[in-house]
C-alpha cells in the first residue's frame, strides 16, 4: 500500500521504499522507535535527526553538520555515529525577542516556516538548525500569535531526545 497509517495498522512487517529503494524494514513497532531515514521519520511523526557523539566538558551532544544537540551522557563514545527521535510534543515554543528561561539544554533560534492543522493541534515546520517540527495545541497557537516567518525560540531537554546507532 501507499498509505502509511493503513500499513503502520495492519501491517505485522513493513519494507519503506525511497527513491526506488528499500531504506528499512522491520516491524510497525520497530520502525516507529527506531526509523533510519528523515522520510521514515516523517511517516511515524517524529523529528530525525543524524550525526556524531562530541563531547564538551562531561556534556555529550551530536554534530549534526547544521548545528549541536545536547543528548546528555547515554553511554555512547565520541566519534559514534548516531540517530536521534526528538517527538514533535516534546518541542517548545516561545516568541522572541527573549530567551526562554528553563531546564532545556537545547534551544534553537528559528523562523516559523509553516503550521498545519492535525486535529486538536498544530504542527509548526520551524527553519532552525537543524531543521524541526514542533507540536502545540491550537490554545498555545492563539495565545503565541504565531505567524509564518516569525522569528521565535524552540527548546527540547535532552532527556526527551531518543539516541541510537546509525
């Protein structure tokens, strides 16, 4: 099928093709916790992100290439090459011109892109680095007066960013 939900719910095994070729395969549950590809991410809604364990002091982040995301300390070398899941709700948003104050280890200036409808909340496609999806409800949309190319802040803590080999 093409539809991703009808085989991520009937499916008991899945192969994902991109560009002509199969990019994973594996159990609905398994591609869902673990996806290898941004595309197979985007089908289980999640944010993907790829690069290499550095370390900082006793503060472990991934290189990206378009930025650094602190992961915490998980066990993983510097130099490994890994994926991280960071889910769309786990993402907060706050308008600029002030820094949000918080616990978060990361937080990403960027620039509104898009907002879609889903359901009961919005998906805001946010231009940072890297490159993020954010999930709010329509309340937090109304009261952050969110505009396409409007400039705000996006944090994620570290423990909400899911790390494993590439």
């Amino acid at each position: 099928t093409h539809e991703p939900l009808e085989a991520m719910a009937l499916a008991d095994r899945l192969v994902v093709l991109e560009g002509g070729r199969v990019v994973q395969s594996g159990t609905p549950a398994d591609i869902r916790a673990r996806p290898r590809s941004r595309y197979t991410a985007s089908l289980v809604g999640l944010n993907l992100l790829s690069g290499v364990v550095v370390a900082e002091g006793a503060q472990r982040s991934i290189d990206t290439g378009e930025g650094r995301v602190a992961i915490g300390d998980r066990g993983l070398s510097t130099g490994t090459r890994v994926l991280a899941t960071v889910h769309p709700r786990a993402i907060t948003i706050g308008v600029q011109p002030r820094r949000p104050s918080s616990s978060a280890r990361n937080v990403f200036e960027a620039t509104v892109a898009g907002m879609d409808l889903v359901g009961d909340r919005v998906r805001v496609s946010l231009d940072s680095r890297p490159p993020l999806t954010a999930e709010i409800t329509t309340e937090a949309l109304d009261e952050l007066h969110l505009a396409r190319a409007q400039r705000v802040w996006a944090s994620v803590k570290a423990t909400q960013i899911e790390v494993y080999p590439a």
